[in-house]
C-alpha cells in the first residue's frame, strides 16, 4: 500500500492499528537456542565496553563465534 493509499484514522489517537507477524512465532521461547545465545553475547559485549568510549568512539565489532552462530538463519541475497 503506498502512503497515498493510506486510510484515514478515525481519531486523532490511536485512529489506525497495524497488525503484523513477525519472527519465529508468539512467544520469546519459540526463538532458536543460537539466535537467542547470539545476542545475549552481543549484548554482554556491548555492557562490557559501556562507558569506556564517547558515544560517537563506541566500537562496533561482532564477538568471537557470533557469526557462526547466527549463520544458518540469515537470508542470502543476490
């Protein structure tokens, strides 16, 4: 649907509601083991380098074994 398509709301406040699926199904335990590894250890690298940079110095590498473990759910593109 293009923007100019767009329905108008009903009211000014939650006037439209937008329903989407996504990910791997309802509930947080329905996520794959290793994708939910990937980013607890993503997340405990970004904890452990907090506040030893400026906001704009903050590194940006992946962890040891990240990619490995994230390898057999990403989309290949052409």
């Amino acid at each position: 649907m293009w923007l100019r398509d767009a329905p108008e709301p009903g009211q000014a406040i939650n006037g439209i509601e937008i329903d989407v699926t996504v990910g791997f199904g309802e509930a947080g335990a329905d996520v794959p083991g290793p994708l939910i590894r990937a980013m607890l250890i993503h997340v405990a690298q970004m904890y452990a380098v907090r506040g030893t940079f400026s906001l704009d110095q903050q590194p940006a590498g992946v962890p040891d074994g990240y990619e490995r473990l994230i390898a057999g759910y990403r989309m290949r593109r052409l």
